[in-house]
C-alpha cells in the first residue's frame, strides 16, 4: 500500500493497481504528520486533540486517545512499544503502545528514538541525549544551522551537517569525528539520507550527490548531472542505484557501481517529496502543484497521477508488501 498523508485527509492506494483503497478525513491535521509501525499493521495519527490508532487490515480505528494539546508531530521507539508525541506548544509526551498510558512528560523542540529509554533531542542551543526514565540529559555536540540524521543501530550515531562540515556522534563512547569538505572542490551539504542497512549515507549538494561510507566517514562515489541542490535522495539496494531529487524539476538515477546517469525525470515544476516503492520498481515524486505522479523509473514513464487535491502532500509511506 501506497500511504499519501494531507492536511486534512490521507489516501491509502493499492501499490499494484495504484486504485485508493480508502481515504480517512480529518478536521485539521495542519502538519500531515503520520507514523507507521515497523510491521505495517498501523498507522498513527492525530487529528486536533485526538490521536488515533488505525488498523490497516481493517481500514478502521483499532484506538484513540484525547489529549489536552494540538498535536504536530509523532513518532515511535524502534520496538513500537512507544509513542513519542510533540505539541503545538512545544511540550511532549510519550504513551505506552498498545497499553495506551502516559509515561513522562517534557519541554523539547524536536526528537528522534534511540531506544526504549533513550533519544536524541535539540534543546538550548545543543543536541542532546535524554533518558525519560531517569529525566536525565546529556549534551553531545553543539546545534548550529544545517540539519541531522540519527542511524538506529546497535550502537547509535548522530550525523550532524552544516555548510561544509558533517560530524558523526558515537553516543554510547561521546566520540565526535568531523570531516570539512573542501571549498574549492564541493559545494555546501543541503541534505543527508541513509541507505536501508545504514551501512551507507549520501549527501545531496548544490551540483552532486556523494555516497559516504558510515564507518569510516570516507567518500565512496560522487555522481553528477544536477545544475541546482540535491534536496532528497533514495538507495536503491536492489538495484544497486542511487535517485536524487533536484531543485530545478529533475530526477537523475545514477549506477552506483560506474556513476553513470540511467535515468532522468523531468517534472513540470518543482518537487519536494520522492520515495521509491519496496520493489523498487516506482518512483513516487510530488510536485508543488499538488499533484502525485507515480513513475516507473527505468522506462521513464509516467504511471499514474493524482491531480488537483489541495491543500498540498505533506508525507507518504509504503508498507513492506507493497
């Protein structure tokens, strides 16, 4: 199943025939936040005050819980035993799943999961580790202007960027390890994404894309072809590509074994959002027109739009059948 989250609604498709299999409304959902469980069963969401827990088998609310604030953001822990909710005022919660009870409340501005009593959050200038059982924190490194990834893994990293720097956090040994790009080679980094066994990260710049090796923070391949920023990258592991979504209505998909372009895209105007089907055999791109355009990448054809829904995408996500 193809699952395309709105403002107000999410459509879920039929990743093989790409016919809508439901549409679930919602009264304002102003952030198109949604999160699935790692075995596709359920899908979370909130709508106003409200977060509800929706069964995919049975296209109906197995669950939901009122609470006291809008809610903006979610979350899960690796094991889905926890939900990690932010509110509009920026407080935050975590709710035992599927018991449903409130563990412990805090103040943050943003969260990724490490494990079940561990995350990693901004707060007062840094990134930092809080232990919600214990309330306890920890800064790891400074927040400066850029962005982040967190690699979930039997030891946790942080990967941190910002202009030409790219820092790797070894949380359990509090390692820093920072590599500065040269200025008169490489372009600023605008983005980070993480192959699917997290063996592998790539950063999308103005002009390429460069895969990195996570271990040994060494650039492996550079591919080239974009004349704007690289916003969002895929790996294709089975087919052993690389996708990367441009500022200026293009697609490129490079062999990553040559670096050589097998496939290129072009959309009629800008695309912000790209994922890529578990089969990996589609493309899904959405342009700012609000449209959903659904391509088989190695045929360059286009397969299937939806057309004319407002307001705008905000997420989509993919179960693991397809």
């Amino acid at each position: 199943m193809i699952i395309i989250s709105y403002v107000e609604k999410i459509v879920i498709l039929n990743s093989g025939t790409l016919e809508k299999i439901q549409e679930i409304f919602m009264s304002q959902n102003r952030f198109g936040t949604f999160s699935m469980t790692n075995d596709d069963k359920f899908i979370l969401f909130p709508d106003k005050e409200v977060l509800h827990f929706y069964d995919l088998s049975s296209f109906r609310d197995k669950e939901t819980v009122n609470v006291d604030f809008q809610i903006i953001f979610i979350t899960q822990s690796i094991d889905n035993s926890l939900v990690f909710i932010n509110g509009k005022k920026r407080q935050f919660y975590v709710l035992a799943f599927p018991v449903l009870e409130w563990e412990k409340s805090k103040i943050i501005t943003s969260n990724e999961p490490l494990d079940r009593t561990k995350m990693v959050i901004k707060e007062d200038g840094y990134f930092k580790t809080w232990d919600f059982e214990t309330d306890k924190t920890e800064n790891i490194i400074e927040n400066k202007p850029g962005g982040w990834e967190v690699q979930n893994e039997e030891n946790f990293f942080v990967y941190c960027y910002s202009d030409y720097t790219f820092s790797k956090v070894n949380i359990p040994t509090k390692t820093i390890s920072t590599i500065t790009l040269d200025r008169n080679v490489y372009e600023m980094i605008r983005s980070v994404a993480f192959s699917p066994d997290t063996k592998y990260f790539m950063t999308g710049t103005e002009k390429r894309v460069l895969l990195w090796d996570c271990e040994s923070m060494t650039i492996l391949k550079e591919f080239k072809g974009h004349d704007s920023t690289s916003w969002t990258m895929c790996y294709l592991a089975k087919s052993n590509a690389i996708a990367g979504m441009a500022q200026n209505k293009t697609v490129r998909v490079w062999d990553i074994e040559t670096t050589k372009e097998i496939s290129v895209i072009t959309e009629t105007c800008k695309t912000y959002t790209m994922n890529i089907t578990h089969n990996e055999e589609m493309l899904i791109l959405v342009p700012v027109d609000s449209s959903t355009n659904i391509w088989d990448w190695r045929k360059n054809i286009r397969l299937h739009t939806i057309r004319g829904i407002e307001p705008p995408i905000v997420r989509i996500s993919i179960t693991e059948n397809d």
